[in-house]
C-alpha cells in the first residue's frame, strides 16, 4: 500500500505547481519518493517470481524523474503530478516491452506493454501478429487477460486510420497491425492506491499481462 501523504502531496502539487514551494516541501517529496520505491520494490520482487527477466531490477532504477522537460512543451509547469515506474529487462530505457505503474490520484492505472516503439521494433511485433495471429489472438482472448483489461488500447493515439503499408486491408489482424503502440492498462481508484492489497491486485495485473509480454519480447530479441 501507499501512504495516505504520497497521495496528499501529489494532489498538493498538483494546486500549486511551483519551484519555490516544492523546494519548501522537499523533505514531504522525497518522503513520498521513498513509500512509491517501497512499494514498487515489493511488486518487483513477488512478480519476479514469476517472470525471471525483472526479479533482479531494483525499484529506484524504474523509477521516473518528477521534473517534467518543458524545453517543446507549451506548458512550462515544472514538475509532474505523478509518480510512474517502468519495470523491465534491460532497464526503462531499453527496447524490450515491460510492466508499468502509474500513481496519480484520480488517474491510477497499471498495466503494460511497448509503448511507441521505433520502426524496427514496431515492424517486427507487427510481422510476429501477423504470422502467428492464432497464438496471438489465444492470449489476448485469455480468460485471464480479459477478466483484468478486455484488450489492448485502442486510444486514438495508438491506432493508424487504415492497416500498415504492406498488409491487406481484410488481414484477420487487422485491427492489431494498425496499433503504433501494444498496451494494456487498467484503472485504479485511490481507495485501491492506499489499500493493504495494491502489492496483491498489481501482481495480479502484471500476471494477466505478462503472456503478452513475452509474446513481444520473443519476437523483439
């Protein structure tokens, strides 16, 4: 579980997004930075008893900076109002898909995937779907995965308008081949966000995801 001051914090820097007053209340950060690590190690360490690839990943190199980049952005507030870890072999930063967790109040989610890859990444996963649509389709039609996430994301900014350059307009995978990024996310409240049981319901979503996973990590390496 979080602590109720994780989220109390979040929701106050949220209300005044500001360097003077963060740096005021740095010690009320960086213990909320510990109780998110906390947590995401426990996660770490009971799923990967179940997928070996993360077991030996430490939380705080998942972890991501609080200071937002604001050098394109529009909006120059200085900080996220999250905190989100991403957990996988080879590190955050690395091409393999993974598991992720994002701690927001009023917008928790988990769940996972490979988010926008680069060409050769995405154009592999896509060549993988479409010759083996059926061990594809097995997993994602799961009773265990659809019970957690029904199915990937289909948010606009995922999906292309027709199916990629070299596939069939009637390809059976169609409505996979269009996605740019292969995703799966379920909400959580923040009752969720301070229960006893969120290490027990996010190793039971990284479960469901982690066929997944290994179907896009297989065909990545």
């Amino acid at each position: 579980m979080l602590q109720s001051s994780t989220l109390k914090f979040l929701k106050d820097l949220k209300k005044n997004n500001n360097k003077p007053l963060f740096e005021k209340n740095r010690k009320v950060y960086e213990e909320a930075k510990t109780d998110f690590a906390a947590f995401i190690q426990k996660v770490i360490d009971q799923h990967g008893k179940n997928d070996p690839t993360i077991k030996s990943v430490v939380a705080k190199d998942c972890m991501f900076r609080i200071n937002r980049d604001v050098r394109f952005s529009k909006d120059k507030s200085p900080y996220k109002t999250n905190m989100g870890a991403y957990i996988n072999r080879g590190g955050k930063k690395s091409l393999f898909g993974g598991y992720y967790f994002h701690c927001e109040p009023g917008h928790a989610f988990t769940g996972g995937g490979l988010w926008m890859p680069m060409p050769p990444e995405l154009n592999k996963v896509r060549q993988e779907i479409d010759y083996n649509f059926a061990d594809f389709k097995k997993i994602i039609a799961s009773k265990k995965f659809k019970s957690v996430y029904k199915d990937l994301s289909r948010d606009a900014e995922y999906v292309l308008t027709r199916v990629p350059k070299g596939y069939e307009a009637d390809n059976p995978a169609a409505e996979y081949l269009k996605l740019k990024s292969f995703v799966a996310l379920v909400p959580f409240k923040d009752s969720d966000l301070t229960s006893k049981d969120l290490v027990k319901k996010t190793v039971a979503a990284f479960e469901a995801l982690q066929p997944v996973i290994e179907f896009i990590n297989n065909t990545i390496e």
